[in-house]
C-alpha cells in the first residue's frame, strides 16, 4: 500500500509546525499522533489536515490548543505505587548519602508525578536539601503543574495509590479541599523550578541524581527513544538514578551501556560510573 | 487477498471465549494476532501464562515498538493502549481511557485498519459495552474482514451486537467457525 494522502497531510503538518513554530513532532510514534491530529480536526471542524495546517500557520492562538491535543498526558499521582514504594526503599536510602539532591522530572505535564516525588521527598526528610526541576514542552501544562490543583474526585484513586505506595500519614496532610478542588501545599513546589525544555531539541541538564520520566518515551519512535536516553545519560551525576514507565524500557537503546538494572521490575536504572 | 494481521477485542466472558479460538490456531499459522481484552488496571497479566499453556503458538505481551513477528499472540497490557505503529510494529500508549476502557479495543482495531487495511481479520467477541463498534467499522471501510461472535452465543451480547450494528458487513458467527474462518483465510 502506498503513503495515504493523509498521512502526507500529517507529514506536512508536522514538518510546517516544526518549521515555523520550532515544535518538534516528526519523531513522535506515529499512530498515536495520528489520532491525535485526527480527533482535533473532527471536534474543531476542519475537513481535511490540511486545512488545518493552513490554519494553524495563518492563526498563532491554534497552536497552544494543538500542543494541548499532541501532548497533554492525563497522569494520577503515585501511579504505579510499586514504582513509587521502591523509590522510597532502595533509591532513597542512597539519595540520603548526598547533602543536596537534584531531582528531574522530565515531561511533567500536569505535575502528578512531580507533587508524588515532593511528597515523597517530604515524607522522607530530603525536601530541604532537594532541588526539583520540571519540565514541559507545553506552557498551559507547565501552568498547571505549578498551581497543583486537581478535580477532588480524583483525589479518592490518589489517597489509596498513596497509601499502596508505602506513605507516611495521610495525602490530605498535603492539600486543602476548595470545593470540587484539591490545592496542593505550595511548601511542595518551593524547591522546584518549573521549565521550558524540549527532549527533542534542547540539551541535557547537569548532574541530576534522580531523573523520572515515565510513559513519555512511549510517545516517541526509537530513534527519538534513543535520543533521550543518550540526554539523560548526560544528564545523571554517576550513580544517579533513572525511573521510566512500567512499559519502558532502556533495552533497544544504543546507550543502554550507560545504566545497570537498579530494580528491574520497576524499571529503575542506575548510571554507571565508569 | 491474503491476510497479515488478525485483532481480537473481547471483553466480559471474554477469556472463556477466546479459549474456544486461540488455542485452534496451528502452529506455522502466518501472521501474527493482536488481542485486546478488558482487564482491571491493576492486574498482573494473567492471561499471558493462561494462553500460553493452551496454545500452539507463542504468547507473549506485547510491548512498546516491537516488531511483529508472525504465529505471534500478543496481548495488551493493563493498562496501556495497544496500537499498530506501522505495518512492522506495534506501539503502547497511556492516553486517556477510550469507551471507559483502558486497553480498548477500538484504538487496536483503528490503528490496525490503518496499518493492514483490507489484509486485516478483525473478530469482536463477547462482552457488555460497546467498545470495538467503531473499531469494526474502520477495519470494514478499509476493505479489511469482521467477524463478530453471535449475540446469541455469546455470554454477554452487548458488545457484539453493537459491532453488527455498527458494522452491517460484520460475519456473524459461532466461536469455533470463527476459528476455521479465521485458518482458511491464511495462505498456503
């Protein structure tokens, strides 16, 4: 079968919103993408993608709505609590060992996972010592991980993640309810620096002992997977670590040599330090 | 025409269903089957070590990027979305749930359609919503083949009653004539 015109159409789609605004989708898994754009151009209207292209190269305030439908993850907090119990009894146990932390959570989104590690990290008397940095491609979702408020009727699924997770006390010890909203404590996001960073085009960041990132690798094709990993490689002090998502894995890499298996049913890794 | 992929979507009732189909399937069968089945998120993936004990063929869950290899059953994981990438190669996803449901079978049956188009066999068995309607209806409008258990037979009929009405074309079917329909459209 030959390239359909609508996979044409979403070639240059991203290839014209790579050029002009410098967002690089070309190497996102290509199915997904697809019904992403897909779902755009039926609830906005649009009778093929390339009329929608048009219009988001004519029309600056479509872009912010297109990054919101290519990359807005909705996440939970602790997701996978088993990831976040191993965190706090073998990671932890090594991160205590340094005087100040760095703490990466790349792709952000939200900021469930950033708020988990704060909590964690609070929980586990590092919070002072540790500096957090998070990081989105997209600004409404960078926005949103620093206000740290969520529908409360999420906060049920999260309480219990919490609690599987192995936490101390309680997660309301940590929000204030505002009617159907959960306020995250700003203590939690005092240490962190909330930034603009792209895995697909910017440079690594120095010397992080924890780098998470999970189920963002999943949206990017191999060659891009191996890209960020070569960047997080970079990134890590040696010995630092790196948890990715439960269906991640480093094993395809080129740069796989760069880490061991720290806890290999979580998919925790450790930077070698050779 | 001659087949490169097959999908099965199967919801409640569903593994009891499948244990009618899946184990039928000869060893050499020549393409590989993808199967989405509505499991709790939670869950380990029981059904791999199930499956894999009454099958001819290899069983395995299917992960990000990988290859398809043919006589292959790859199931999703809890979870996650399964999707075909290409025609080569699947893909996982953890975008939000589609029909409630996370695997769904429509983003499986869609993606499918896209990659395989009318070399596509797509089977919707038992189960009690209408998850996979949609995703029938792509694979037929691709030129690709449906086959949907008969309500009748079916421990829970929703599900295969809304793939028939979403998607007239659909075969309807018992569970060991899908089996057989499914071996003689292989080629020799």
């Amino acid at each position: 079968m030959g390239e359909s015109i609508e996979d044409i159409e979403i070639q240059l789609l991203l290839d014209a919103v790579y050029r002009h605004y410098h967002y690089d989708f070309r190497h996102y898994a290509r199915a997904s993408i697809k019904r992403r754009l897909l779902q755009a151009r039926t609830q906005w209207g649009y009778d093929s993608i390339s009329e929608m292209q048009s219009a988001v190269l004519h029309d600056e305030t479509i872009l912010p709505r297109l990054l919101n439908f290519l990359t807005v993850q909705v996440s939970e907090m602790f997701r996978d609590p088993s990831y976040f119990q191993a965190l706090r009894e073998k990671v932890v146990p090594h991160l205590r060992t340094y005087p100040s932390l760095k703490v990466w959570v790349a792709g952000c989104s939200h900021g469930e996972e950033l708020y988990s590690l704060a909590i964690l990290f609070a929980e586990e008397g590092l919070a002072e010592r540790t500096i957090f940095y998070a990081t989105d491609i997209n600004p409404n979702a960078l926005k949103a991980a620093q206000a740290g408020v969520y529908p409360l009727d999420r906060i049920r699924l999260f309480t219990e993640n919490h609690r599987l997770s192995g936490g101390h006390g309680s997660l309301s010890d940590h929000y204030t309810a505002n009617y159907d909203r959960a306020v995250f404590d700003k203590s939690l996001r005092e240490r962190t620096v909330f930034s603009d960073h792209s895995l697909v085009t910017d440079a690594a960041f120095g010397e992080m002992h924890l780098i998470s990132c999970r189920n963002v690798l999943i949206y990017f094709d191999r060659e891009l997977q191996d890209r960020v990993v070569g960047l997080f490689g970079e990134s890590l002090a040696r010995g630092g670590f790196l948890g990715i998502g439960s269906k991640e894995s480093l094993r395809f890499s080129a740069h796989a040599d760069l880490f061991s298996e720290f806890v290999r049913e979580e998919k925790i890794y450790r930077r070698r330090s050779r | 025409m001659s087949l490169r992929a097959v999908v099965i979507g199967a919801s409640a009732g569903g593994v009891q269903a499948l244990s009618q189909i899946l184990p039928g399937l000869p060893a050499g069968f020549p393409a590989p089957v993808m199967v989405v089945v509505h499991i709790p998120p939670r869950k380990d993936n029981a059904l791999v070590e199930l499956f894999a004990r009454k099958c001819r063929l290899e069983v395995k869950e299917a992960e990000d990027k990988e290859p398809l290899v043919p006589g292959t059953i790859y199931f999703a994981p809890p979870d996650y979305h399964l999707l075909v990438e290409t025609a080569g190669s699947l893909a996982l996803s953890s975008d939000e749930t589609v029909n409630h449901s996370r695997p769904a079978i429509d983003v499986l049956f869609e993606t499918a359609a896209d990659a395989f188009g009318n070399a596509l066999a797509a089977v919707v068995l038992t189960g009690a919503n209408q998850d996979g309607a949609r995703g029938l209806r792509a694979v037929c409008e691709a030129g690709g083949s449906a086959f949907v258990q008969d309500p009748a037979t079916a421990e829970v009929g929703t599900m295969p009653e809304a793939a028939l009405a979403a998607c007239p074309a659909a075969r309807m079917m018992a569970l060991d004539e899908i089996g057989c329909a499914l071996q003689a459209m292989m080629p020799r």
